[in-house]
C-alpha cells in the first residue's frame, strides 16, 4: 500500500524554540524607553504599521523589527528621537541576535521520532544567519533531512520544497504555530497543515483556520503530533 504521508515539514520559531517572547519583552523596553512621547498601546500600533509596510523591504526577522523600532521612535518624537535611545533599540536587537536557543517542551523527542518512519524538513523564515545560528545551537540539525530558510512561506513555496524533497505536497506535512505562514498555505497547496499554537502569536501571523479543510489538524502540544501521523500512515 502506497504511503500517505511521506514528508514533514516542521517550522522553527516558537513551534520548536522560544521566539516571540524575546520580541514582546523587547517591544515593552521600546516603550518604556519612549514613554514621554507615546501611550504604549498607540506605540504598538505605530511599530506594528511600520513592521507591515516593511516587511517587503526588511522581510522577516530581528534586523528589520529593530529598523521598524527606530522608524516608529523617529515618528512619534518628529525626529527629535534622542542618540541615547536609538543606541538602546540597537542594544536590544544585538542581545535578541544572541539570545541562547530555549528549545520548547517534547520538541526534540517529537522530531526524533517522526523522523524515525519520515522524510523531516524544517521549514522556517527570516533572517539566513540568525536562523542558522539558532539551529546549530538548539542541536536538531544532523536529524532534519533538509533545511529551507525562505523569504516567505507560500503556496507556492511549499508546492516547490516538497516537490524537491519528496513526493509532492500531497503527501506532505506542515507544523507550525502561525495559521497564517505554516497552516493555510500548505493546505492550498494540496497537503496537510497541523496548528500547535504558541504561547504568543505576532498579531501579522494571524489568519482564519480552514475548518473547512479534512487536512487540517489543531493539536495542544507536539506530544500530540505523532498519533495523528501514525493514523495518517
């Protein structure tokens, strides 16, 4: 009988290790740090604009979230932004760049053992050296059969990678904690999206699940990942 599922692609940041908390605790010393010139919740709704329309320029990742901050700061102060508090922004973004990995709960036994009966991907976006650093560090490198650090994860993107790394989409697999990035793209393009949510979710990761979709798992933790591979077969 010819196998469903063949290939697993797993996203890194926050489905693996800790990631948008290092973000949320430096976006609360962005505000503290301009407090005399801007409600917080104003200011996250300033730096959450500048991180929209950067993107295409920045794409994802550290280094454009700390050139959105000092945008925001040059905004909300007409300028006037002192010296002081850009070298700030720029300590902070260096001290997230060199964070140590904090791989999240059954993250490594789950990957070791899907990897047992499956081809496993890690499939994971932003910036190509901070990603690297991160995977060397968390120690699951020599188990992923192939490593993606794309711009952006799309249907076309997840058509290409498990075309060249297995069978095709259709019998492909995709986990991650973004619905928006890991789960409704793979799902369009013809394979399963697996939802394991993280503790926080970057408000443009958002997007509505395809409860529609008989591909679409939503499981509490990765504990949960290996029994619905095993009933997939």
């Amino acid at each position: 009988m010819t196998q469903k599922l063949t290939t697993i692609g797993f996203d890194a940041d926050d489905t693996l290790w800790q990631n948008e908390r290092f973000f949320q605790m430096t976006q609360e010393r962005f505000a503290d740090l301009l407090r005399d010139h801007a409600e917080a919740d104003h200011l996250s709704e300033r730096l959450l604009a500048a991180e929209r329309r950067n993107i295409g320029r920045y794409g994802y990742g550290i280094k454009g979230f700390v050139l959105s901050m000092i945008e925001t700061a040059l905004e909300v102060t007409n300028n006037d932004v002192p010296g002081t508090v850009i070298a700030d922004l720029i300590a902070a973004g260096q001290e997230m760049l060199s964070h140590p990995i904090d791989l999240l709960p059954h993250a490594a036994e789950v990957v070791a053992r899907v990897a047992e009966t499956h081809r496993v991907l890690l499939i994971t976006k932003g910036d190509l050296l901070d990603q690297e650093r991160k995977l060397a560090q968390s120690g699951l490198g020599e188990v992923f059969d192939g490593i993606e650090i794309v711009s952006d994860k799309t249907t076309a993107v997840y058509h290409s990678i498990f075309k060249r790394h297995g069978h095709g989409p259709g019998q492909g697999m995709m986990i991650g904690n973004s619905m928006k990035s890991d789960v409704v793209p793979m799902i369009d393009a013809g394979g399963w999206g697996i939802y394991v949510p993280g503790q926080t979710t970057w408000a443009l990761e958002h997007a509505e699940p395809p409860e529609g979709s008989d591909r679409f798992r939503h499981i509490a933790t990765l504990s949960d990942l290996p029994g619905i591979v095993d009933a997939i077969g």
